[in-house]
C-alpha cells in the first residue's frame, strides 16, 4: 500500500502534512482547576491536549455563530443589505467548512 505524498509518519499516525504544519507552533497552558472537577474531568479523557483543543474549537465557533446572530437581531429585515447578507453568508460557509474538516480529519 503506498502512502499520498500529502501524508507523512508522525508518532506512528498518518497525518497530512497541512495539519502537521498547523501543530509547529505550540503554545503551553496551565490550568488550575478544583480538585473534584479535575478529577472527574480526567476520568472523562477531558484533559488531554486533544480534548482540550476540540472543546476550544468548539466554543470559538459557538461563539462566532452567537455573535452573527445577536447582529442579525439588532437589525431590521428592511435594513439587511447585500453585502450585511454576503458576510453572513461568508461566515457560516466558513463555519461549515470548518465543521467538516474536523470530521474528515
């Protein structure tokens, strides 16, 4: 079986290169964290980085999706003009598109 040129080896995973290159960068956190939640957070594989990374992407887009909507409130219908539509449009292809490569990936 032969691999796409697109993937290579990482910690015995196949991984395609464009995700590889989103990870080069890190940046450390450190939570401090009741000693019940964190324990019961831990047992639930809540802790891990991948864990922890979804639920961040997660709530980034909740909150995108949040803000679209609490503009598309404050404006009347008569009012939404072509470009306001395109941007939202814009944004929950984006949104999407997103959800979608987290899923294939």
């Amino acid at each position: 079986m032969s691999r796409s040129r697109r993937h290579r080896r990482h910690d015995r995973l196949l991984i395609p290169v464009e995700r590889v290159a989103a990870y080069l960068t890190m940046t450390t956190v450190q939570l401090t964290l009741p000693d019940d939640l964190a324990k019961k957070a831990s047992e639930a594989g809540l802790l891990s980085a991948e864990a922890i990374q979804e639920m961040l992407r997660e709530q980034l887009l909740r909150r995108a999706g949040e803000s679209l909507q609490a503009i598309r409130r404050r404006m009347p219908n008569e009012e939404l003009t072509p470009e306001i539509e395109q941007e939202i449009v814009e944004a929950v292809q984006a949104y999407r598109a997103e959800r979608r490569a987290r899923r294939v990936g």
